[in-house]
C-alpha cells in the first residue's frame, strides 16, 4: 500500500477540475470550484439546524450555602423522649418460628396417629413450588430433632422418616450427659426439582 501524498492528491483535484470547467475552445479558464461542491457535498450527511424554542437559556441562580452554627447542646436540649413501650422486632420473628414449630409438630402427631407409621421427612418438607420454603421446613424439623421433640430414623426401605418422641425418651435423653449428635442433610435445586 502505498503513502498518502496531499500534495500529489491536490494537483489531480485541480487537473480534474480544469478538465471539467473547460469548454469545447481550448482556452484556459479559472477553476470552476462550485463543480467540486455540487459533487462532493452529496457524499456528505447534512446536520439539521437546531433551534430552541425561546432562545438562549439563562444560567440559574447559585445558591449561596449558609453557614451553619455550631450549637452546643445544653441540659435542656438533650432531653430524650423514651418510648413508653418498646416493641422488639426479633421477638415477633421467634413468636412465628415458635408458632411454626408447633404446627409442624401437631401435623407429625397427628399423621403418626392417624396412620400408626412414621411420616417420610421429604414428604413433610419438600414444598412443590418454593425451594427455599423447603429450606426452611427442613430447618424447623431439624429443630424438632435437636429438643428431642421428634426423632428421626430411618425406615425399612431405607428413606429418612420422622416420628414424635415418647416423653420418656424425652426425658431420658435429657438426664443423660449426652453431647447432641447432628446430622447434616445435603439438598440442592437439582434433588428438590426431582423429589
């Protein structure tokens, strides 16, 4: 490839130019420049004129910051106002694991009454629509476990199933200097969307 020459380029727009602007007599004539802007100007995308609706904008007024004093803060400016009662967000949140604990543990007694077997975990905690409701189902019942409320065990065909604990079990395990055995429970998406 080979270098650009300006110079090169200018004398064969100025030959081509002449060529163009002169007639059948072979007299020289200037350079016709207005045939060079017909034809190159439409190579070019022509920008609209902008205008404004009112004219030029006039700048906005600076607001000048005021200096604030320091003020110190005298006995009668502290003065607190104390709620009369105070409400404790986390409390309500204990009240409804509480709650749900309950209701998981009456539906456990009730189906082991009902049926005279042992209710499959995976059916008490998978939830069809909401993997992390399943999470937290299978966080309760593991709650469950740990104060000895129900006890979990694994059946005949080998599935994990829960079933309510005899108050005496309760009992013994708690007299007994036992250190809580935990077992871990490994769910993902892909085992919760084929349950």
């Amino acid at each position: 490839m080979r270098d650009y020459d300006h110079v090169d380029f200018a004398q064969k727009v100025v030959k081509y130019l002449q060529e163009a602007s002169q007639d059948d007599d072979d007299a020289v004539q200037p350079v016709n420049w207005f045939l060079l802007e017909t034809r190159i100007t439409k190579l070019f995308k022509k920008v609209p004129n902008y205008n404004t609706l009112l004219g030029a904008l006039e700048p906005l007024e600076k607001k000048v910051p005021n200096k604030r004093k320091s003020m110190k803060k005298t006995a009668l400016q502290a003065v607190m106002k104390v709620p009369d009662k105070i409400v404790s967000q986390t409390t309500t949140e204990e009240d409804s694991v509480e709650q749900t604990m309950r209701k998981i543990r009456k539906l456990i007694l009730g189906y082991c009454k009902e049926r005279q077997e042992p209710l499959d975990l995976f059916k008490l905690i998978i939830h069809p629509d909401d993997f992390g409701r399943t999470i937290r189902n299978l966080l309760y019942v593991s709650f469950l476990v740990k104060d000895g409320v129900v006890k979990l065990s694994k059946d005949n065909r080998g599935s994990l199933v829960v079933q309510p604990n005899r108050k005496a079990d309760q009992q013994n395990e708690h007299s007994s200097n036992r250190t809580g055995a935990q077992t871990i429970i490994s769910l993902n998406m892909h085992q919760w969307t084929v349950c």
